[in-house]
C-alpha cells in the first residue's frame, strides 16, 4: 500500500521525541499532521483507516512508555492502520517500552509494521547531549523511506521482530526530582499551561509532587530560568548518573 498521509502520535516533553518520531514520518513520503499530546487536551482523539499511518512517538521513563503517555493515547484507533512505533531513550536502554507501544497498537486496532528505539538528550545530567544530532534525524528519515518501501508490499506484523519483555519491568511513573521556583519568576504562566501532568498551581510557583513527572519541560521553557533544580541531592546524582551513561548509545531500527 501507499499511504495517502501519515499521522505522528506524539507525547514528547522536552520535543525530543517529537523531533525523531517527525523525521521518520518524512521518510514516508507522503503528506505529515502532527498531533502532540503532551499537553491535555491539545488533540481529541480519533479513528484512522487502513489507507494511513501513524507513527507514535514517546520518551522512556525507566524503560517503559510514560504512564501519562498510555492514557493520552487511549480513544485512538486503526482500522488495520499500520503504525510505526518509536521510542527515544537517552543512553541507557528502551527495554520494554516498544513491547508495549505495539501491544497498544494490536489492541486499538493498528499493525506495528516497524519500530525505532533512538537515542535523546536524558533529561537528567549531561548525557547524549545535542541529540538527536542532524545525523540522527537524517538516519531516521531513510529508515521512514524503508518502511515505505516494505509497505508498498503490503502490512505485515513486525511485533515479533520489536524486542521487549512481557510482563514489563517496572516504571513509566516519571523521575523523583522536583524543580523548584525561583525569585526571579514573573508568573507569565508559560510553565503552568505547558506542563504535561497539570502539576504546577495557578500561582505558578507551586508544583504537585504526586503529579509531577520530572520531565523538566517546564526548567526549559522559561523565558526568565525561574524553575530550577536546587536540590543538592539531585547534583550527586547526576555525578554518577553522567558516569554510569556516559558512553555513546546507537538509533536501532527494526524492520
């Protein structure tokens, strides 16, 4: 088949895994519609046929698909929709979290005809920094450009050829740190209407620990660097955390 459009699902804090799962939708070649679900309720959702694709996109919370992530995606359907599932992990490993995305997808009614576990800045510490590089994304393409290669044979179910465990491990919860607020906010609200798990209050300094993912979206956006780490343990941690991931992890495709 030739896919008349291509739809990327993504759920992408810090726009990494926006930016991977995009490239790989251009190599389809055909045309691309975004819809980001980071924020709730920027997308309702909807049912595609078997003449689309759709390429899901998120990050991996301690090598599982973010919980949040799950739960936006819920309500989104396929027809026999073949779908490209795509994870971005910073230097560690995905583990289960591309099992998982392809056990959605053959429960809502999508094919999992590829997937791509590629490597992103870690939101914590220094690592893999810079990704994905314009390398990265030029290599995500061409694998996009395989895909559409192989689909113009017709969909086939490529789960078993996507690894992971089932059960999965434990995670997808988000990370135990917590920015904190700085003098020098100015309560512009950006953080508040940004954060993907509704965690920060309306006077825009407070922040929801039961909420909070620590994915750092809201340190990244603001304009005055008012939301900050200032917590001396998360600084020890990340010493041994830039150590433990510091040598350099490949994209890994799976056709």
């Amino acid at each position: 088949m030739i896919p008349k459009k291509a739809t990327v699902l993504v759920f992408s804090p810090t726009g990494t895994s926006k930016k991977s799962a995009v490239a790989v939708a251009r190599g389809l070649g055909c045309p691309v519609e975004l819809l980001d679900l980071t924020v709730p309720g920027a997308a309702a959702p909807r049912a595609f046929g078997p003449d689309e694709v759709v390429v899901l996109g998120t990050p991996c919370y301690s090598g599982r698909v973010p919980q949040l992530a799950m739960s936006r995606l819920a309500g989104f359907t396929g027809d026999h929709t073949p779908c490209i599932v795509t994870v971005t992990f910073g230097n560690r490993h995905f583990d289960d979290a591309l099992a998982e995305l392809c056990d959605f997808c053959q429960n809502s009614g999508f094919v999992p005809v590829a997937g791509a576990a590629m490597v992103a800045q870690h939101t914590f510490g220094q690592i893999a920094v810079g990704r994905p590089t314009a390398e990265d994304e030029a290599d995500d393409t061409a694998f996009g450009q395989k895909v559409a290669q192989a689909l113009e044979t017709g969909i086939v179910d490529r789960t078993g050829a996507i690894p992971g465990n089932r059960p999965y491990k434990d995670g997808g919860s988000g990370g135990k740190f917590r920015p904190s607020t700085l003098d020098t906010c100015v309560s512009c609200g950006l953080c508040r209407k940004n954060c993907p798990a509704g965690a920060i209050g309306d006077d825009n300094r407070t922040i929801d620990n039961e909420k909070c993912l620590s994915c750092f979206r809201c340190i990244a956006l603001c304009p005055k660097k008012a939301k900050a780490m200032r917590d001396p343990g998360y600084d020890a941690f990340c010493v041994k955390f830039n150590e433990m991931l510091a040598q350099r992890q490949e994209n890994r495709y799976f056709l």
